[in-house]
C-alpha cells in the first residue's frame, strides 16, 4: 500500500529536516510546495508561467492552480509507492483536491509553540550563493556572517523577522490548522513532539514506521 505522508507544523518546526530524512528511509519523493512553484517558473512551463504572473502581479495563487500543480506532480510514477508532502495543504479546499486524487495515510503534525517557532526562524541566517543555512544559536557558521560551503554572506531573509513571522503564523493558525480536524476523522493524524532535539523528533517519527 502506497505511504501518502503529510507534513504539518508551523514555520520552525523542523518539516524540511524530519521530511528530507523520512524521504531518504522510506524511498519516497520529498516534495516541497514552494520548490515545485520556482521549478515551474525556472522551465517555464505553462503552470509555471500562470504562478509568475500572479507573484508579478502581488496576488496569491488561486487554489486551482496549486491543486493542479501538486495533482500533477504527485501522478508521476515516482509517486506511486507514496511521497512525502510539505506546503500542502494549506486550507479545506486544497485538502478536498487532494483527497479526490489520493488517500493520506499519515499526517505527521510536528507541534511547536510560537514562541519556540519565533525564535528558531528569527536567528536563521540562508547564504546568498546557494541557499546554505544556518541557526545562530543551534548550527552557526564557523566565521560570523560567511558561509562555511561556499564563503558567500548570510543574511537574514525578509520573511524571516519576528514581524513577518509573526504574521505567517497567524495565517497558519487561521487556515492550516484546522485541518488537523478534517483529518482526525480519518484517523491519520500522529501529533509529534517538535519542541524536543531533532535526533529525538527523528526518534518519534521512525517509530511510526518501524
């Protein structure tokens, strides 16, 4: 039976870490929401070309269009054992696209406080070259502000000030959340311990799996 896996958690929480690891076990596809829009857009295909416009034009990406985006990409046949998914869902109308295609097995719902996601976010530091990041508290780079790869500058990204993300998490608590709910009904919903070390979230997620 194909593992269809769902990431839940807010900005922080450590998705990116635990899915990339959980993809690499399992032989399943990591697939990230906004990596699959600047994909589009970098082919300029004709998804990709319908998502620039509405990013040039400051709006959102109408619900459609993403839900035929990850409909496509999830119907390869790298997916057919399964995949893992980060970014989405992100409210009902896109959980209902995706039940009508597949069904989720497992919601993983990776729990932080917003404090803890504040902190985390605020003191991340990506590269400018190629998107190496860093933790000032938790991983920082050897040289303050210099990337340890590639020498480029870290810099805090725009989206990540306490301000903005303080917004973000709202929206999450808003339109995201919930969807814990529409999920509980069909009992796939594992609540994870995302306030704890990573090798221990790691430890938790596994578990599920062994």
């Amino acid at each position: 039976m194909a593992r269809n896996i769902l990431l839940f958690g807010p900005q922080g929480s450590g998705k990116g870490t635990q899915g990339e690891k959980l993809s690499a076990v399992l032989h399943l596809p990591y697939i990230v929401t906004g990596n699959i829009f600047r994909e589009n857009i970098k082919q300029n295909t004709a998804i990709g070309q319908t998502i620039k416009g509405y990013i040039n034009a400051g709006k959102l990406v109408p619900d459609q269009v993403t839900n035929t985006m990850i409909g496509e990409r999830i119907s390869q046949p790298d997916c057919h054992a399964g995949f893992v998914l980060d970014g989405f869902p992100r409210n009902l109308v896109q959980a209902e696209a995706l039940d009508a295609i597949v069904p989720v097995t497992h919601l993983l719902h990776i729990a932080i406080q917003d404090q803890s996601a504040i902190q985390r976010i605020a003191e991340r530091r990506t590269c400018v070259a190629n998107g190496h990041v860093y933790h000032l508290t938790f991983n920082p780079p050897k040289v303050s502000n210099v990337c340890d790869v590639d020498g480029s500058e870290l810099k805090q990204r725009d989206d990540d000030t306490a301000a903005a993300l303080t917004q973000r998490l709202t929206i999450y608590h808003q339109e995201t959340e919930p969807l814990l709910g529409h999920y509980q009904k069909l009992g796939v919903v594992y609540t994870i311990n995302g306030e704890q070390a990573i090798a221990d979230v790691w430890k938790d997620i596994q578990a599920l799996f062994a």
